[in-house]
C-alpha cells in the first residue's frame, strides 16, 4: 500500500519541519506532508504543482503544466511514517492537494505514529472515512468562494459541510481576495451553520507585498463581523517556496 505525494524537488517528497503557516495552530512547529492530487481547481491555487499536470486544462493564473513525473512520486506507507518520525515533531499537519483522497492509506500511515497530533487541512468537500476520522485531532477547513474560479456544485457539498459543522475539531478557514468576499462568508455561515467563533478570514496572496495590503482592510471586517484573522506566516518567512 502506498501514499501519492508532492516533491520537493524531484524524487524527494514534500515532508518537512516547518511552523505552521496559517489558522489556530500558526507558529507552532510541526511535521508536514504535502499529498498529490485534488478534486478543485483554484484558480489562485499556490499548490498546482499538486494536480495541475500537462494535459490538465483546468484553469489557472499562471498558466503552468507540470511534469507528473517530477512533480508526484508514490511511497510504502510505512517509509512515508518513517521520514515523519525522523523529523521529531509530536504534531503533524497533512496537507495537499486534497488530502481526503487518500483517507484510507493516511489511516494506516498513521497507524505507524502512535501519539502524533494530527491536523488535517482539507477543502471540505469529503467526509472523512472512520477509520481516519477518529485519529485526527483537528480539521482546518477551507471551502471555496467564487473567487476560486470552482463551481459551486463541486466545491460547496452540503453533507460534507454538515459533517464539519457539527464537529468541534473544525475550524473554517476562507481564502479572501476582495471585501465582498466577506458577505459570501457571512451566506454560507448562515446557511450551513458555521460557528462564528470557528471561522478564519485569510488573505491571498502569494507574496508579503499582496498578504499586508489585503490585510488591512481584512482585519478591519474581522473585527467589524468578529471573525478571526489568519495572515501566512510561512510567505513572510520563506516566500513561495516549497517545504516551509
């Protein structure tokens, strides 16, 4: 059995030690892995070279097709356990991609690091299967705006969003670009019941330039609508870059 897994560079796989970038956690260190392949396709995605591979025209803002075979690689579940471990991290965010592809081989990965904290970070369109569920720790979930360039049908399914709604591990984390941004948030709290208090408000951007221009005026909603801010840490620390 065997995971699919984003690189670093080719051959080597995205898992790193980093502190975590964005939500609840931010500024903690962590272990990461960075799993390959996705159901959506954000326009203003940082993470293409995770599913958008040459022959794949869904679009894009930069317009990149990426080389499959430099871009994705597959390990035992065991040896992905193994360089986790070796980090030396007590907590580990999965990340993507889209991670809940792969439920059932992260469970058994997971079954390998017995007493790691696990995060979750996931777009919110899959219920988790069992067998994971129950060795998470916390779901950061980001649904999708318009923005996103997604259609709603595919990146908004309400049984999935129950499923987080109703689970006091999840938080909600949404990608904001322009001010009206924040009403969309405001419709779909409403309608899917999401907890004022669970919800994150984070600006994108891909640069520290974008993150702190949006984030003036992003702050001032948060406190207007009493939702909470998330910046990127990880762009202000090490740029767009990959493994940080």
């Amino acid at each position: 059995m065997a995971l699919t897994l984003a690189t670093i560079t080719p051959g080597e796989p995205e898992i790193f030690a980093a502190l975590q970038g964005e939500g609840p956690s931010a500024g903690r260190p962590c272990a990461f892995v960075r799993l390959s392949r996705c159901n959506l396709a954000c326009r203003w995605c940082d993470t293409a070279y995770t599913w958008r591979f040459t022959g794949d025209n869904r679009p894009h803002r930069d317009g990149i097709a990426f080389d499959r075979a430099e871009n994705q690689l597959t390990l035992p579940e065991a040896e992905v356990a193994r360089r986790i471990a070796a980090l030396g991290r007590d907590r580990l965010v999965i990340t993507g991609g889209e991670p809940l592809l792969q439920a059932p081989a992260l469970a058994r990965m997971l079954g390998d690091l017995p007493g790691m904290t696990v995060e979750i970070e996931t777009n919110g369109t899959i219920v988790p299967a069992p067998a994971l569920d129950a060795l998470v720790a916390q779901y950061n979930v980001s649904p999708k705006l318009a923005h996103s360039g997604n259609p709603a049908e595919l990146a908004l399914v309400p049984k999935a969003l129950a499923f987080f709604a109703a689970d006091r591990r999840a938080v909600f984390k949404f990608v904001v670009a322009a001010p009206a941004d924040a009403s969309e948030v405001q419709a779909l709290a409403e309608a899917h019941a999401l907890a004022q208090s669970c919800i994150w408000l984070m600006p994108e951007g891909r640069d520290s330039e974008s993150l702190r221009g949006r984030a003036l005026w992003l702050s001032d909603i948060c406190l207007q609508l009493g939702f909470r801010f998330s910046d990127r840490l990880h762009i202000h620390l090490s740029g767009d870059t990959r493994g940080t």
